[in-house]
C-alpha cells in the first residue's frame, strides 16, 4: 500500500512540476501572471464529463461539498494542487521511524 500511494505521489508531484513549467511559459508570453486552474485541467483530461461532476456531488454526497470546498479547489492553480496532493500522498506512503533510542519503561 505504501508502494502505490509513493508511486502515485510522485506522478502528482511530477505532473505539478509539469504544470509550473507551462504556467511559467504562459506568464512570460503573455507579459503577465497566468496561471490554469483546476478545473481547465479536469475539463482538458475528462472533456464531456465534467459536467456530470457537480450533480453526482450534490446528489451522491452532499450539496454543500459542491459549493464551498470543491469550487474554491477548482479555481486554485493546478500546479499547485497536484504539488500539494503529491507531497501529501509521499507523506502518508513514507516509512515509519524505527523507535530506537525509546525508553518504555519507568
């Protein structure tokens, strides 16, 4: 389990880096800060589907997640998403610190 959560931690995270280096490119063409978001991304990678998200939300889960949290996830730049998302599955796949040096008993 580990395995898997490292290795798809380290597609987000490169796919982040992917992501920086085209928004880059954008922001020096354009003389200006541009930057994709979330949902371009989405929209690039699922095309007709995405428009079936937000009712499978609000039917399925719960009207509320749409709204507040997924709208503001899906605005915010991708790059950085996919960074956060990476650094945070190779966190929870990383190994367990052996507890050498612990004293157990008083």
């Amino acid at each position: 389990m580990r395995f898997l959560l490292r290795l798809i931690g380290y597609v987000f995270v490169a796919a982040g880096f992917v992501a920086l280096v085209i928004d880059g490119a954008r922001s020096i063409a354009n003389a200006g800060l541009r930057f994709m978001p979330v949902s371009e991304a989405l929209i690039a990678l699922v095309q007709e589907r995405y428009q079936l998200i937000q009712p499978a939300i609000e039917r399925n889960i719960h009207p509320w997640l749409w709204d507040p949290l997924l709208l503001t996830v899906l605005r915010a730049p991708a790059a950085v998403v996919a960074l956060l998302l990476g650094f945070a599955l190779l966190w929870l796949g990383r190994r367990q610190e052996a507890a050498i040096g612990i004293v157990t008993r008083r």
